[in-house]
C-alpha cells in the first residue's frame, strides 16, 4: 500500500484527474487529503462531488481546510465573508449556486465529516495548517488552528539546520511527530514550485489555486508527482490570483 498525500486543490478538478492518472493509483493507495478542495477555479462544486464518489471507492482521509470551513458556513447561513469572497469565494458560490441549494446535502454531510488531524501508524502527522501547542495537537486550544495556522510553516522555515531534536533549544513543537505534512502556504504562486521540507515538515501546497501545479507525493519515498500548471488548465479564469 501507498501513502500519498495531495496538495491544495482549490476547485482544480481538471488538475486532480491529470495527477491521479500520473501517479497511476489503485484501490490499495491510501489518498490523504490535505484540505482546501474549493476556492479558486470555477469548478467547486463538481470537485466535491468527484471526491465524495472517490471516497466510496477509495480508501482516503480528507483533511478540513479553511476555505472549507469558509464554504460550510457561507452554506449553512447564507453569510458570505467579505474576505472569503476575495479570495477565490466569489467562484465557489457561483459554482454552488448553479448546481441548485437541492444538490448540496452530501456536499454538507462532506463538510461536516472532515478530519482536523491524521497521524498514522508511524507517527507521521497530517493536517491543514498547523498547530501552536508545545504538547502536540492532542493539547490544542483552538481547533481553527489546526487550519488557519501559519507559524508552524514560519518555526520549520527559520530553524537552523545544523540543530537536531535533541538540542535544548529545538522547538517543542516539532519533536512529537517523525514528519508533519501540511498544505495552506504555497511555497509559490508565481512559479513551479514542488514540495520542500523544513526541519521535519513537509509543504505539499504548490500553488494549485495560483500559477502552480497540483502535487501528489508518497509518503516515505518523497516521490511526487504533478499536474500542469493549474491556470493552464482554466484559461480565461483568475482562479486566487491578483
């Protein structure tokens, strides 16, 4: 069995089909999603739909995102976020509201069943964003951070690589897992970019909803693979970009 993980997706259905057919999977891999399925391209609704399918033929674990939990709300109280639609909302709502409020029960049930955190059987840790407990996510505060968070990308990013956990100063954060994989900070959003490693953390977001690829990578052989640029795959779109 294979361990892979997926990037960020923001609504770039037509970039999912591409990598899953390049990373050739099968009904053995387990598919670990690592949220943000929508916000971006125009095609929101259609990717819910595509991966709510896969998971009653696959075996996979989605990961909760903040503009997921965004699109949940918008759905169930008719608030749109000023700030949720400037940042690739506008194109889910569209997408939604085609479809028809009639269509969107399993999307809801979708939502509602998204996982936080995923840690496997070798210790490994997967979610969104992050997580600020010196503890580990079993201490956390606040949930949202769990997909909102930013500093745990900035804490790998800034450690000095000739440190190893067993320094006194070596941030307590990152000591409890063998790996953290995350998405929700795109390494790019102008260019090509693939995944990279920060002390023990992997960012798997590649730009999706920007200039960039969609990545698939297995776990523990770092093996990736990518789709075209998204923006590519959706001309005439703006997707997340400026």
């Amino acid at each position: 069995m294979r361990r892979l993980v997926i990037g960020d997706i923001h609504s770039g259905l037509k970039a999912l089909h591409q990598v899953l057919e390049r990373a050739e999977i099968t009904k053995n891999d387990h598919l670990i999603f690592l949220g943000d399925y929508v916000d971006g391209w125009s095609a929101a609704f259609e990717t819910v739909s595509y991966l709510i399918t896969l998971k009653n033929t696959h075996n996979c674990t989605f990961i909760r995102g903040n503009h997921d939990e965004l699109c949940y709300k918008w759905m169930t109280t008719g608030e749109a976020n000023p700030q949720w639609l400037a940042h690739g909302g506008h194109a889910t709502r569209a997408s939604y509201l085609i479809a028809g409020k009639d269509k969107w029960k399993s999307h809801l049930e979708f939502y509602e069943q998204l996982e936080n955190t995923f840690v496997d059987e070798n210790n490994r840790l997967y979610l969104h964003a992050g997580f600020t407990n010196l503890k580990g996510i079993e201490f956390e505060y606040f949930d949202q951070l769990f997909y909102w968070d930013r500093t745990l990308w900035e804490l790998a990013r800034a450690i000095d690589p000739n440190m190893t956990p067993q320094d006194a100063n070596y941030p307590k954060r990152l000591i409890h897992y063998k790996e953290i994989f995350i998405g929700h900070t795109p390494i790019s959003k102008i260019d090509i970019a693939v995944p990279k490693k920060a002390a023990n953390v992997w960012n798997v977001d590649t730009g999706a909803g920007f200039k960039g690829p969609l990545t698939i990578m297995e776990v523990g052989n770092n093996v990736f693979w990518q789709s075209n640029p998204v923006h590519e795959l959706y001309k005439g779109e703006a997707g997340r970009n400026p």
